[in-house]
C-alpha cells in the first residue's frame, strides 16, 4: 500500500471526526426544549439523526422544535409558510 495515500486516508478520518465532535458541541450548546412543542415526542440532543431531522422554528427569543411528523401536518396545513 501507498504510505502517501495512507497518510491521507488518516488525515481525512481525523477532520470526520473533528467535525463530529463540533456539530455535536453546538447541538449540546443551543438551549432547546427536550420534547417536540406540539406533540409528546422526546428529543435526543445526543443523537445525530434527531438534529438532521427535527425542525427549529425561531422567533425571537422564543424556539419551537417540531418532530417530522408535526412538520409535516403544520406544512399541509400551510403550505406557503412551511
């Protein structure tokens, strides 16, 4: 095997998991409720996929968080604001 590929291969491992670390510090650090504002749903903030999926609606101080589903009956119900 290539020692420069390898050096590169390990370099681009190194900045995944730079960038993993980061996104999770900035989930862990945004003040979010810990369950969906319109239904019972809990929230994960540890968890990957919730911050991909979940929708943050930000007004002023004031932050809704909604589950994909809720999102989805809030964006058939008005679809110009969704």
């Amino acid at each position: 095997m290539n020692l420069q590929r390898k050096l590169e291969r390990k370099n681009i491992s190194q900045k995944r998991k730079e960038a993993q670390k980061k996104l999770a510090a900035k989930v862990k650090s945004i003040f979010l409720p810990d369950k969906c504002s319109f239904c019972p749903e809990p929230f994960d903030r540890k968890s990957k996929e919730m911050s991909l999926t979940w929708f943050v609606m930000a007004r002023g101080d004031d932050k809704v968080l909604l589950c994909p589903s809720c999102w989805a009956k809030l964006s058939v119900d008005n679809p110009e604001k969704a």
